[in-house]
C-alpha cells in the first residue's frame, strides 16, 4: 500500500452511490432518461500501484478471469450513455 502521507496530497475522499448496473439504471429512469446503454470495462494497472508488490499480479488474473467469465459486474469501470426523452426531474426528491 502506499505512504498514507504521500496519497493525502492528491486523494479526495471517494463516496460510491450508485455504482452498480442496477442502481444507475433505475436513478436514470426515475430522472427521465427512457434508454441507456451501459459498458463495464477494466484496465488493471490502474489499480497496481495501490497493492503491494507481492500482489501486482491479482489486478490483471481478476480482470482476465472477469472477461473470461463474462461477467461485467466484476469489473471496476462503468460507463454510460443515456437518452432523455422528458424533462429530467431531480433524482434526490
């Protein structure tokens, strides 16, 4: 793991809200969007430098075994794009 110091010189504090397929899908719906397309991907050695050396390895066997396994939820990136059909409505209500 990184130096605590050296990461509180450029880490902001991260909050994961909505970060599942499911949970987009329906705050998208409930804001007005009638379509989305989403697309899980990986990219392992963005996350390679936060394990430790001895574990370098297990970022790219997970990412292979995801896509070997067909299995997007595995996946640690999620993208989309949405079509607004209506007025959008707030999502916190």
């Amino acid at each position: 793991m990184r130096d605590p110091r050296e990461v509180d010189e450029y880490h902001c504090h991260t909050e994961y809200r909505i970060n599942s397929i499911r949970s987009v899908t329906r705050h998208l719906a409930r804001a007005g969007f009638s379509e989305v397309e989403l697309r899980m991907w990986d990219l392992p050695r963005m996350y390679e430098p936060y394990l430790p050396d001895r574990l370098t390895g297990l970022a790219t066997g997970w990412s292979r075994t995801a896509y070997r396994l067909h299995s997007p939820h595995l996946m640690g990136h999620l993208t989309f794009k949405a079509v607004l059909d209506r007025p959008a409505r707030p999502i916190c209500e």
